[in-house]
C-alpha cells in the first residue's frame, strides 16, 4: 500500500513519527517521507539520523498545524496523513487551555478541510485513553479532535477523502511519560507515586506504530480502532523499574484519574471485537453500506475498556524486558 506513495507525518519528529519513520523506511518504498513539524532542531537531529543523502524519499517540512496556509504548501501531492501532532503533557494543558485548544482542536480542523482540499486519499488521527470520558483538558480537546475527524467523513461529500481515529494507552518510553521520568528520579533513591493504586494501559512504540499502519490499510473511514493491550499497577511498575527504591506517595495531579478508560460503557451499543482489537463504530446512516468489518462481534451493553479491570496485566519481568533498551 505504501511503495510508491507519498506519506505526511505531523509531529513527525516526535518519539512516534521517529519510530514510523524507521518502521516505513525499513518495510516500504515511499516515493516520499515528509516529516511535518515545528521544531527547526529536532528536524536537524532527525535529518542526521535518516539523512535525504541516504533515504531519498525523505523531506523534512517546518510548520504548524495552526498554520492552514503552510499547510496547504505541504499537503499537495500527499497519499497518506497519519496526524501525531498535539499538545499532550496534561499539567501544561491545564495550565495553558488555549494553547492546548488551538494545537488540539483548530490544528485538527486544518488537517482535516486542508487534507479534503488537496485529495489526500486517507488521514488517521493519534488518540488518547484520556479522551474517553475525559476530566482534564487535554482528554477533553483529544475527544473533541475524535469526534472532528470521524464527522469529517460525513463532512467530505462526494469527494475520497476517508478519516480514521486509533485510541491507545501510554506509550512505554515516551517522551514526557512516566517511565523516562522515572529513570532520572531513581537517582534520587526515591520513586513519587500520585496514588499507589493508580493503573494505565501499556504499549510499547513499536507496537503502536504497526497497529497505525494496519489501521491506515485497513480503514474504511469513520471507524475508531482500539487495540487489546495489557495494562500495569503504578507500584508494579515502580518494582519492575527500580526495586531498591523507595516509593512516596505525593497525591494525585490535577486532571488525573486512578484508572483510563479506552472504551466506555457508553460507546459499548456502537463496539465491536476482533481477535487483537476493537472497533467503535460511526454512527452514519452509510456506516453499514461502506463497513467491511462484519466478522466483528458486538460486544455486551456494559461493556467497558478499563485498565483496572482488564484481566491482561504485565508482569513485573514483562516490563523488565520491555524496557531494558531504553
């Protein structure tokens, strides 16, 4: 699907746009790579690690996702758009809201009319498990983004623009999450815990970047793909990481829950389940006409998708070995 095309990645140099990069590069032949940010330095690192001289496919493009006009330059000739840019550090959101909405929200609003302008063939937009049910700021504009890009397939007309969302946990390794963090705090010989019986979904970068991909073939527009994921207690991952370290609890930050949720009981009339993921699925008049997914099954009306619940838990040597390259 992707030899010979031509694929934008905003916030591509971001730990996720670093590592799809790797991934396309090492798998496919794209006729072009762009790399769509705002950071002059971190697209001259990224250049020096999948330099143009090397990968010829390779174009690093500075802009913003709040600049439509920009984005309109960058967006011409495009395939493919997988969208990575937000502003995702919860405290910063709260503290910054406007900022958070104009990335957030308006910048998906661009991506959308700009990428329905120029004939880009399909666009998936990077979710949040905080954006279901949300109670802080950052889930709430990721919600807002979500719902902007499934209605965008309504929004299209009779143009092929298709629109697609993928929700997921955090992300082990992340830049600004709490594994690197505490990597620096165990010099420190203690550990913050916000609350010891505090749980999050897991996923490593690698397996995060496959599952886009699958999803951005496999898409038929409007679906929001959820994978089936493992997920850990705070303490575990304290004991995984550093387990001569003392723990102190330090409270519970604004904006923060005990447990995520990737699929609410709500959302559970509108889910269905696969061998390795689920979807939930737009509520369009067209949806059953355009679906390919009919050997999904529904699941039950009290369903939910909740990292304390979820019987999938890692393992303390699991995590171990997750993280022993980082």
């Amino acid at each position: 699907m992707f030899n010979g095309k031509t694929i934008l990645i905003t916030g591509g140099t971001g730990s996720f746009g670093k590592k799809a990069t790797e991934i396309i590069l090492k798998k496919y032949k794209p006729r072009r790579l762009i790399i769509f940010s705002r950071d002059e330095l971190k697209q001259f690192e990224m250049s020096q690690i999948f330099p143009s001289s090397k990968f010829n496919c390779m174009r690093y493009f500075i802009g913003d996702v709040r600049d439509k006009e920009r984005m309109y330059r960058a967006f011409q000739g495009v395939d493919f758009v997988i969208h990575a840019a937000a502003l995702k550090q919860v405290p910063a959101a709260e503290y910054n809201p406007f900022e958070a909405v104009k990335t957030n929200i308006h910048g998906a609003q661009n991506v959308i009319n700009v990428a329905i302008d120029q004939g880009v063939k399909k666009i998936i937009a990077l979710s949040t498990d905080k954006a279901t049910n949300p109670i802080n700021l950052y889930g709430a504009t990721k919600l807002c983004s979500d719902k902007l890009f499934v209605a965008g397939n309504a929004y299209v007309g009779p143009d092929q623009t298709s629109f697609s969302v993928v929700r997921y946990g955090n992300v082990v390794g992340s830049r600004g999450s709490v594994i690197p963090f505490f990597m620096k705090a165990k010099d420190n010989g203690y550990l913050p815990i916000t609350d010891p019986a505090m749980t999050r979904f897991w996923i490593t970068l690698e397996q995060g970047v496959e599952f886009v991909l699958f999803c951005l073939e496999h898409m038929c527009g409007g679906e929001l793909f959820v994978p089936k994921i493992p997920s850990m207690n705070i303490m575990d991952l304290a004991r995984a990481m550093a387990p001569d370290c003392e723990t102190r609890v330090v409270g519970i930050r604004p904006g923060e829950k005990i447990h995520e949720l990737l699929i609410s009981r709500d959302d559970a009339r509108q889910t269905l389940e696969f061998d390795n993921f689920y979807i939930i699925q737009p509520q369009f008049r067209f949806w059953t006409r355009r679906s390919s997914w009919h050997d999904g099954q529904n699941v039950p009306d009290d369903f939910e998708y909740n990292s304390g619940t979820n019987s999938w838990r890692l393992t303390l040597e699991e995590m171990k070995e997750i993280i022993k390259d980082l």
